[in-house]
C-alpha cells in the first residue's frame, strides 16, 4: 500500500510480513482501557490524521512510494 495512507494495523501487518512473523494484537474493549488507564486511555484510543502534503509540494521526494519496500529496506537493510 501507499506509504501515504496508511494505518497502524497496515503497518503492524507489514512489519509481520517482513519479519517472517505472526503478529497478534487482541482487541480490548474501550470500556476495559478506561477502567485501567483513566485519562491515558484517550492517548491509546484517539485518532490521528496526517498527511505529507506540505512536505511533498515543497519538494521532498520519500526514497519509498510503497510501504512495503520502505519497511522491507528498514528491516532487513
């Protein structure tokens, strides 16, 4: 997938696809993290939206179009 469009699972299966592993991350309800966490629950279950945008029309060029390849070179070298 596109580097620029990309969420934390798409990363964490790209991560796993690399490593030759399988990742597993359970899914615990929010209600569960707010009784554990209080208010640092907010940091684990809000969002965040970003985008290169400002960077690309300035003129930087990323060395990866493509996560996979970015992540492959990142892990393996």
């Amino acid at each position: 997938g596109a580097v620029s469009n990309c969420s934390n699972k798409t990363l964490t299966d790209e991560l796993a696809k690399a490593l030759n592993k399988k990742i597993w991350s359970p899914k615990v309800p929010k209600f569960l993290l707010k009784i554990m966490f209080g208010e640092m629950s907010e940091i684990m279950l809000g969002s965040l939206k970003t985008t290169n945008q400002r960077i690309t029309e300035s003129g930087f060029e990323f060395n990866w179009k493509e996560l996979d390849k970015a992540v492959e070179d990142v892990v393996l070298g």
